[in-house]
C-alpha cells in the first residue's frame, strides 16, 4: 500500500476521518461483578476488555514480594477470533510475552504501587476484535478497569498509536494505516503532568520527525484523557443514582 493512499489530497484517511481526529471511543465499566475491577472499551473496531484483580497476597513464591510496594502483573491475549486470520495461539506467543511486559512497565509508572507493599495487582487483558493500535486500546481500557477496582493512580494512564506519512503526523492509527507501511509510535502518557510512561516504535523513523511524532501522540493522549474522564464521571453518577 503506498503512502499516497493513506491520505488523500485533501487531507482525509482511508477511514474519512482528518489527521488528528481520533477514532470514536466508547466504554463501560464494572462489567464483571466477579472481578474488583473490570472494563470495556471500543476505540474504532478494535474492541477490548481489561479485568483486574488485588491488590491481594503474593501467590506462590513469597520471595518474589517486595518489601516497598506491590507487583503488577499485566497478561495479554487476543481472542482466537479476533483477527481475519484464526490464531493458533491467543496467549503465550512472543508477541503476547512483549505485550504483557510493555503493560507492566506503563501501569508501573502509573499506579501507586507503594500503597500495598508485598502485596501483587494482577491485570487481565484480551484483545476481542482487533483493527490497529491495541497497545493503545489495552492500556486505556486497563486504565479504566484499575479506576473501577479503586486502586490509586497518580494521574490517568492513557495511550495512543500515532504514524508519519506525506510530512503528517496521523493521530490513532487503524490497522490498514499500521500494515501500510508507515512508520508508527505507540506512546502512554500520564496527561496532567506530561509523564511519558512508554513509548514504543517498531519501524525506522529519521531523527527530525522524532519530536513532531510525540508531540502529536501527547496531544491524541490528552484527547482520550477527556473521553476517558467522562466514562469514569458518568460511571459514578450511575453509582449515587443506584445507591439513591
């Protein structure tokens, strides 16, 4: 796919949408009763579902407690009907492993861990239907689901997958953009306080558009900060209603 394609000559993507817009985000929140925390969050057609559980006991070898604060264990998966092509395996593969890490080092800068010291927060999540930017999608549903269980966070932690083509930066990336062969950055952001948690880049990328790339992933962050904000204002107004 050349880089042409993706934006058209006046300025609009394959999906209709202008550079910076990003995609239509919907959420829900306490979806599992079961659970301590849980989510569901639609950005696009990339669809996904974050459960989260603790902080409670260390299970299995003590020694792995830490005296000062508390494990996060992040698990990633994708439904085995979540893409075109049927996956052999939903968990467990490299790619998973790596995903699972980059989520335990974006919740790590963002939970505040010191709380619950030898204690561990497990976070569960699973890619159900996936069309670009699932990095991004699973952090901001896990987010939402670390809020619902009352786990203390220093800020929101939100995350957006931005690409570079034809001089523009192209906020929230979908999967025809991503295999288009342009050069994208995931990146999560803890918006009040400008905190980059991660950023992540697979392809090549010349040193000069470095800056303008983040600058215009910050700013998709901020925007799904908004959204994000308004899920979690109206969950809980939903809450004093029922209580009421």
């Amino acid at each position: 796919m050349a880089g042409l394609e993706l934006l058209s000559d006046q300025g609009y993507r394959l999906d209709g949408r202008k550079a910076t817009e990003l995609r239509k985000v919907q959420a829900r929140m306490g979806v599992f009763a079961q659970a301590d925390g849980s989510a569901y969050l639609e950005q696009g057609n990339t669809k996904a579902l974050a459960v989260v559980y603790g902080p409670h006991e260390i299970r299995g070898a003590r020694s792995r407690a830490l005296h000062d604060r508390a494990i996060i264990n992040c698990q990633y998966s994708m439904a085995t009907f979540s893409t075109a092509e049927r996956k052999r395996r939903p968990h467990g593969d490299r790619k998973s492993t790596e995903m699972s890490l980059h989520l335990k080092q974006t919740f790590e800068a963002a939970v505040l861990t010191q709380l619950y010291p030898r204690s561990q927060i497990d976070i569960y999540v699973k890619i159900l239907q996936s069309d670009g930017g699932n990095y991004s999608v699973c952090v901001n549903a896990a987010t939402l689901a670390v809020i619902d269980a009352g786990i203390p966070m220093r800020d929101y932690v939100c995350a957006c997958t931005v690409g570079f083509v034809d001089e523009t930066s192209l906020a929230d990336l979908c999967y025809a953009e991503e295999s288009g062969g342009v050069s994208s950055l995931a990146l999560a952001l803890l918006p009040r306080g400008g905190q980059i948690a991660l950023v992540q880049m697979d392809a090549r990328l010349h040193q000069d558009h470095l800056d303008t790339l983040i600058e215009a992933a910050m700013t998709a962050c901020k925007g799904v900060s908004k959204v994000l904000d308004q899920v979690v204002r109206q969950h809980l107004q939903e809450g004093s209603t029922l209580r009421e």
